[in-house]
C-alpha cells in the first residue's frame, strides 16, 4: 500500500536565484496560458482539446524552441494546462458556468529530472541553468522534510514551487511515497528488459538490438538547407530576405519532424523487443565529448532525448540516463569489460584483449545497456529489503539478452 506524504520547505534564495526563479516562473506561465488558449473553445465543450499526447505533440517543439525552459519543465506546463481545461470542460458538462482557464500565481512543476534534493538544499532547473537554494528549516527536529524527503522509506515524486507575493518568500511543496515492504519488494525486484540507445556522428542512433539509424539523410538535408542560405544571402535583396526566412521555418519543421519520426521508431523497437527501459548516455557536456559533431547534430541528440523521454511512457517504457564515462573504450563482452582508447577506431571496435570486434556505436549501445542494468542490480543488493538481491535486469541485444554479470555467447553478439 503506498502512502503519500506532503512537505513544505522554505528556501533561502540569493538575489541571482531569485530573479532566475522569476524569470522561469513568467516563461512557465506563458507556456501554460498559451497551451490552454491553444485547447479551449468557448462555443461548446467538445471542441475543447484534452488529449495531453495530441496538445503536447502540437505544441511541444514550438514552445520549446521559444522558451529559454528545461524540457521537463515545457512539459509540465502544457500538462497543467491540460489537466485544467480537462477539468474546466467537466463542469461545462454540468451546467456549471466556465471559461478558459488563466495562469498568474507563480508556481512551477519539477520532477525527479528537473528538482534533486539533498540533505540541506535542493537544485532546481531554471532559465539560466540550476539553481541550488539552501533550506531554512524549524529548530524543532525531526521536520516532515527530514521525516520524508530524507528518509529511505520513502521517494521522491514532485514538487511545486510557489511565490508568496505577501512574504516576497519562495517555498516547495514535496509529494512524497512510502511504500510498504511488501509492495516495494514485488516492485523493485520485477524483472526489467533494457534497450541501450547510443547516439554518435556516424550513426544518428543504434540500439542494443542491432537497429541503426544512420544519420546520413538528416545530413544531406541539412547541408541542402545550408547550401540554400548561403545562395539567398549572397543576393542581398528583400525578396531573398523573405525566402531566406521562409526557408528557416521549413528546415525547422523538417528538422522536427524526421526526429519525431526516429523517436517513435526508438520507442517501437522498446516495445517491439520488450523492454521496460530505454537508456540514453547523459547528454550533458557533449559538445566537449563529441568536438567533431556539428550544432545539428548536437540539436538532434537533445531533441531525440527530450522526444523519446514524453513518447515512451504512453507505451508504458520508462526513460533513464546513465554516465557516459568510457562507454565507447569499454568491451561490452561482460566476461571481459577491458576498457582502453585503442579499442575503438572510428566506427570499429576491437577489443585489445579479447578480440572482440564489432560496430563501434552497438558497442557503445550494449554498454549503455549495460551500466544500467549494473547500477540497479547494485542499487537492489545493497537495499535491506531486497530479500536475497537477485535483481534480474536482461539488456537486450541482437539475438538474444545479456544481464550484465555473466554472458554466453549468442548469435548476433
């Protein structure tokens, strides 16, 4: 049975953070208003927009490209919205008098992936990058945060961050869940399949299936569009000045639209394989990791991320990062794992001591599969109510699965 708990917590802003939190709390706002302006209409209620999927695909990228904001947060947004004409039109069923909803409290919706919290503050993502407020907690111990937040027993779901313009004070609301030993077992030891998903230069994406998606096309198309700037530039003239501008919103739309085409084909391979995760490497300083891949590359690995991360949970597929560290060096042959620069050589790998050769980027998208099927078997063993911590977490490969721990040569591998 799982058991919900609340906890409100002051923080001690300094005036940067203060004014970054206000600036993302007005862009957040936006995002919502103009996602219910987006949903509602005022002549009957079942021209109201409510399907969350349908108004996220339509405005997601738009909002996001005109936002300084962290995806999640876009995200949160346009759920809200959402969630509030949902609402509004239940009583417009009713007979109730309604109207479209608006937004002006400042408050802001973080999840595991834009708040973390720590024992004495917490860093939350904001417009000019995170932001880590310091907590002023009550004397009196232990408070609901170190009775909940803190505590092993129960987990992080979400927070809201409000402004009290009376106190001109910042203060988050925690929700968090504790579950019961026996439910926590049953659910932490549930044997999970994960899909690795490397992304690189030479190959937009490769799965730990085998599934390349090369990036060739999006490259042609990308220098096409380029090329053409460069001829309307050169012509000087406003007639070439408005195609110049016309040409960037369809580049933009194309853009968008061949990832999202390559994000649901990630998220199809995942359910088509059975796999309950997909893991990305983290994408953060991958300009310094990738120095040869050009910004379009660099855009598409994010939008890529951001798309899969809302598209995978409507199939039930959860979405997790792992360390990038070494996973193109490493020999995904778990009975091996040597790990050494040698063993990669552009798109091949040999492993240096094993032999092992293979596409360097499936490689590459085994190990991501793998370090996280590592971390949660350890995460499970080293928990008290893990029982006898077999944790079973298969990564699944061309062929066949590997669990991180031992692995018999398949066919495919």
């Amino acid at each position: 049975m799982a058991v919900r708990r609340t906890a409100v917590v002051k923080l001690a802003v300094s005036d940067e953070q203060r004014d970054a939190l206000h600036r993302t709390a007005d862009q957040y706002l936006d995002c919502a208003n103009r996602t219910a302006d987006y949903c509602w209409s005022s002549t009957s209620y079942t021209e109201c927009k409510t399907n969350k999927r349908q108004v996220r695909d339509a405005l997601y990228s738009k909002l996001r490209g005109e936002t300084d904001l962290q995806a999640q947060l876009v995200q949160a947004a346009i759920k809200r919205a959402v969630e509030a004409v949902k609402a509004c039109v239940e009583r417009w069923k009713k007979g109730q008098r309604v109207s479209c909803p608006t937004f002006t409290a400042e408050t802001l919706d973080y999840d595991t992936r834009s708040a973390t919290f720590y024992r004495n503050k917490v860093s939350l993502a904001t417009v000019e990058g995170r932001v880590e407020p310091s907590f002023v907690l009550p004397a009196d111990s232990p408070t609901p945060y170190e009775r909940y937040v803190l505590s092993e027993d129960h987990e992080f779901r979400e927070s809201t961050l409000r402004y009290d313009t009376a106190t001109d004070e910042f203060y988050l609301n925690i929700s968090t869940r504790r579950i019961d030993s026996d439910d926590e077992v049953s659910e932490d030891t549930e044997h999970q399949t994960v899909l690795g998903i490397d992304l690189g230069v030479n190959s937009l994406a490769v799965s730990s299936t085998g599934t390349f998606w090369q990036g060739d096309e999006y490259d042609h198309w990308c220098r096409e569009f380029e090329k053409r700037r460069g001829e309307m530039q050169q012509r000087g003239t406003q007639a070439a000045h408005n195609a110049l501008l016309r040409l960037g919103k369809r580049e933009e739309a194309w853009r968008k639209q061949y990832i999202h085409i390559v994000a649901n084909e990630i998220v199809s391979e995942a359910v088509e394989n059975g796999c309950d995760v997909i893991v990305f490497e983290d994408l953060t300083d991958i300009r310094k990791r990738l120095p040869q891949a050009k910004w379009h590359h660099i855009w598409a690995f994010r939008r890529l991320s951001e798309y899969v991360d809302y598209k995978a949970p409507e199939q039930g597929v959860s979405v997790e990062q792992v360390e990038p560290n070494h996973t193109s060096q490493r020999c995904s042959r778990t009975d091996c794992g040597f790990t050494h620069d040698d063993n990669r050589h552009g798109e091949h790998f040999e492993c240096q001591k094993c032999g092992y050769e293979v596409n360097a980027d499936y490689n590459g998208a085994k190990n991501i599969g793998l370090r996280y099927a590592r971390k949660r078997k350890h995460r499970l063993r080293s928990s008290p109510k893990s029982g006898s911590g077999d944790a079973p977490v298969d990564v699944r490969v061309n062929g066949g699965t590997l669990n991180g721990e031992s692995h018999r040569p398949i066919a495919g591998d």
